[in-house]
C-alpha cells in the first residue's frame, strides 16, 4: 500500500507540478506587478521568496546535514509565492542544514537571478526576500537596520515587510491544508521530496479552484527568524555577484525607496 501511496506522489511531482507550479509569462507578470502595487504600494514586484522546513525522517548514514539551527532534522524548501499565494518556483532539494541563501545559489532560480533574467530583458520586475537573501538587482531585501537608517528607509523596510508577508501566509496556508508537512516519517528522503512536491502542487490546484481563505494560517512559524546578512556578510558566505552587480542592486533600491 505504501509502495502504491508514493508512487503516485512520485507521478504527482513529475507530471503535474509543471503544470501547476509555473513562473510567470510578461503578460502574467504584468498583472502581478500590478496587484502587487496596487495592494501595497511596491512597484515591479512579481513574487516573494522564503525558504520553509519541513520536518523528516534524517537519514541514518548523513543526519548531521538534515539537522536545522532549531535542532530537528528537514528539508529546506525554497519557494516563490505570487500575490494570490500561489508558488510560482519550488525547490525541495537541500537538507535542512544549508542557509537559505545557499540554497539560493544551486538552485535554477539563482542562476536566473545572476544574469537578472527572471521576467523581461531589463530590470524593471523583481522579488521580495529578507535580509537572509543577498541584495541583487532582480532580488530586493530591505536595509539592514544600523540605528541610522532614514526616513525613507524605514519606509521602505514597513512596505517592503507587509508586502513580503504573503510568502509567510502561503506557507501557513500550505501547512494547514496538508498537515503531513509538519513531519514526514519517510525511511528514505526522496520519498519524502515527492510527497513535499506533490503538497505544493495540490495547493496551488485548491487555490485555483476553491478562493476561500477558510485555511489560510497568519504565517509559517518556520519563516521570519532569520540569520541576517546581506550579500554575503557575516554569518553565511556566500558569493552571488560581482561588485558591479551589487551596485546596481543598491541603486535600484535606494530608486524605489525614493519613491515610495
């Protein structure tokens, strides 16, 4: 029966998480940017990104690299949300030991996120992710608070915070719907891949078939307590962008907060 269970999870993830989890097309795109401005004030923003564990069985032979910094083994999933909590990326392949941002950086939307190639040929669109994400012109985090940061600043850390704050009620969503998520008890991990897999998928089918909020936790407890960094300071080093890049990163930052 077991063997029967995870296959179809295995059949789920393959065949119908990518018909399911998509990156969105410009004209998509376009109109998430929209909502997205219109709700919160953040212009070009087409999706947040946070990582999540979700608790499993470690393997006997490698438990150390599923241990988590709270203690428990899991795996680290990176995901993007839009903003009707729909995941746009999903990636369920790192234990529960890797950073966030290293996690970021093997996976293909870092690679995207490195050439600035995630919705158009120029920089106008970009992602929402906290300080444990590197700054990049395609990826936004907010200033790191120093005791002098200005007024707008602040602004912008207050908006860019409400607006992140939809990938945190996605995952709390995603858990409450599939409560299996808060501990897989899988003898192999893989197993336990297809069945984190197929969970995102169906969530995003619920969502495109059934709009109540009924389910919808306030947030993931798992998101929000983070080792902050920024382009790879201390703490986490992780090498994402030439100085060049970085720059522009700063720029189209220090724009927007101008703006706001």
């Amino acid at each position: 029966m077991h063997h029967c269970i995870f296959e179809v999870f295995k059949a789920t993830a393959h065949y119908l998480k990518p018909m399911y989890i998509k990156w969105p097309t410009l004209r998509e795109s376009n109109k998430i940017a929209a909502d997205f401005e219109e709700k919160y004030g953040f212009p070009g923003v087409i999706g947040c990104v946070d990582g999540t564990h979700i608790g499993i069985r470690a393997p006997a032979n490698d438990r150390d690299s599923y241990i988590n910094r709270k203690g428990y083994p899991s795996v680290n999933v990176l995901a993007v949300c839009d903003h009707q909590k729909l995941f746009t990326y999903v990636y369920a392949d790192r234990a529960g030991s890797v950073h966030d941002a290293r996690v970021l950086r093997v996976s293909s939307l870092g690679q995207k996120l490195e050439i600035c190639q995630i919705g158009g040929a120029d920089d106008k669109y970009h992602i929402l992710g906290d300080s444990a994400f590197p700054l990049l012109p395609n990826l936004l985090v907010p200033y790191r608070d120093n005791g002098h940061l200005t007024p707008a600043q602040i602004t912008f850390n207050t908006i860019h915070s409400s607006a992140r704050s939809i990938i945190e009620r996605a995952f709390g969503r995603l858990k409450g719907k599939f409560r299996r998520l808060r501990g897989i008890d899988c003898t192999y991990p893989v197993n336990a891949l297809h069945m984190i897999e197929s969970a995102f998928t169906l969530h995003n089918f619920v969502l495109q078939n059934d709009q109540s909020d009924e389910n919808d936790s306030d947030s993931d407890e798992e998101s929000g307590s983070v080792v902050t960094i920024e382009s790879g300071a201390a703490g986490v080093n992780v090498e994402f962008a030439n100085a060049a890049l970085r720059r522009a990163a700063q720029r189209k930052r220090d724009c927007i907060a101008a703006k706001l």
